[in-house]
C-alpha cells in the first residue's frame, strides 16, 4: 500500500428536496466536491457513518446521540425547523387522542423523528400506541390496515393530501409547542478518527458545504422550479416549504437539540448524556 497515496474523504448526502439548498453549489458544479459521494436515505447514511463506511455523513440527531463519542458535528450545519416543517409528519385515520394500543407504522428511513413521534403522542396526547416499521409509500398505505402512519422527507409532501388521513400532525411544530424550540432533525458528523487523521482536508470540506449552502440560499426560487414536481407542490407551495427549514445550527437551534438529547438520555435511547462536540 503507497503510504503517500492522499486519504480520500467518503461523503453521505440524501436525495431529498430538504437537502437540495445546502448541496445546490457541488451540484451546480460551482463548489468542487474534493470527496468521493454515497447517495442514500438517512437511515442508510446512519448506518455507514457508524460501520465507518462513510467518513462524513447528514446523519439524524438520534444517530449522533447514538454515538456521540465517535463523532464531531461540523458546526453551522443541520435540517431543522421552528415549528411546522411540512416533510415529518403523522398521518392518522382517526384522532391523535384516539391511538392508543393502536397500530402505527414509522418509516425506515428516519431515526430522529421515530423518536421524536413516540414522544409528542405520550406528552401531547397521553397514548401508546403499537408501533412497527416499514416503508411508507403510497401504494403500500391504501391497503394497510393501520391506523397511522409517521412519513418524512419527499414521501411525506406526495402523502399529506391523501384523503385517507383526516388527521395531519407536524412534528416540527407539535415539539415547539411543548418546548417552545425548534427541533433540529439531521446534523453533519465527521468521524473523530477521520477528523485526527487530516484534519486540514475536513476544514476544507466543511468549508464547501457552507459555501454550496451559500450559493443555495441564494437561489431557492431556482430550486423550487426545478424541484416542485417531484414533491406534487406547486412552485409557491415548495418556496413556502424551503421557508420553514433553517440550515444553520446556533442559538435557539442547539437548545433545541440539547433538550432533544436530554429526552433520548432520559429515555435511555443514549446510555450517557449526549455531549455536542463540534469539529474545530
């Protein structure tokens, strides 16, 4: 093995339109990714980070309280709402007061809003509900006999219409109402031993993604265009939707997650409180 041959970052990023802003520059082509790209649900993206598959990943926030100690967020980054967030939602046929012992099928593909939802129905509705997983799609609802189902990211905006569901609940904005903060839903993380080993290419990768953020920012009214078919909105509607999410992670943003953490340890989902480390 060439003991100079450079150490290639491997980066996770998602496919999903709440991510299209932060990305819009490597995908535009005006941010040089200096990193080698995995595409995959959060769920995937999870999982590679932990295996060490991935070096860099937008990991949710239950997957870094999950293994906290291996991991450095890059600071300045995350998807996050203040209060409705339009792409994490409960879908229920009947009441939200009404599910308890009720069946309820929570997407795959999530790890925060899973236990972010079995929180919101205990504190907000004093139920529990039978909770099982699986993917959650259209075709695969219509004929389950399910009462609820917890669907995120695109899945979610395509299904919220769906007349089989009277009752919508918005995650984002149920947990400011109990905690008045907002709730941050995926963070980027670098592997500390990653991190130790360049850490001068990680600045610079770190750097990137603000500067694609930048450029994102910038150009929603484009993004929306480009992207509003793939969520069945309409250009208004998908511009409204990039107006709820924040991708920054200070201020009222990290309290939110300290209480998030706090309410994984109290669970006993993290076995010791959750520190947030940032890579410097």
């Amino acid at each position: 093995m060439d003991q100079s041959a450079p150490i290639v970052t491997r980066l996770g990023r998602t496919d999903y339109i709440n991510t299209k802003p932060v990305l819009y520059g490597f995908d535009k082509q005006i941010v040089k990714e200096e990193f080698v790209t995995t595409r995959g649900e959060p769920s995937h993206l999870n999982r590679l980070l932990a295996e060490g598959t991935l070096d860099i990943s937008l990991i949710s926030s239950a997957a870094y309280a999950a293994a906290w100690k291996e991991y450095l967020i890059l600071p300045d980054l995350s998807i996050s709402s203040f209060g409705h967030v339009g792409s994490v939602l409960l879908l229920s046929r009947v009441p939200f007061e009404k599910l308890d012992g009720k069946s309820i099928v929570l997407t795959e593909s999530s790890g925060s809003s899973v236990e972010l939802v079995k929180f919101l129905l205990r504190d907000l509705f004093g139920v529990t509900p039978s909770y099982e997983t699986g993917r959650i799609s259209r075709d695969t609802i219509s004929g389950n006999s399910c009462s609820a189902v917890l669907s995120i990211g695109d899945d979610a905006l395509r299904l919220r219409h769906q007349s089989i569901f009277l009752h919508v609940l918005d995650l984002g904005e149920a947990w400011r109402r109990i905690t008045g903060l907002p709730f941050v839903f995926a963070v980027w993380a670098v592997r500390r031993r990653h991190f130790a080993i360049c850490p001068d290419a990680c600045r610079k990768i770190h750097k990137a993604i603000l500067s694609s953020r930048e450029h994102g920012l910038a150009h929603l009214d484009d993004i929306s265009i480009e992207v509003h078919a793939d969520a069945n909105l309409t250009i208004a509607e998908c511009r409204k939707y990039f107006n709820h999410l924040h991708y920054g992670l200070n201020g009222a943003y990290l309290k939110g997650l300290g209480a998030f953490f706090d309410y994984l340890h109290k669970m006993k989902k993290a076995a010791d409180p959750v520190e947030i480390r940032f890579m410097t």
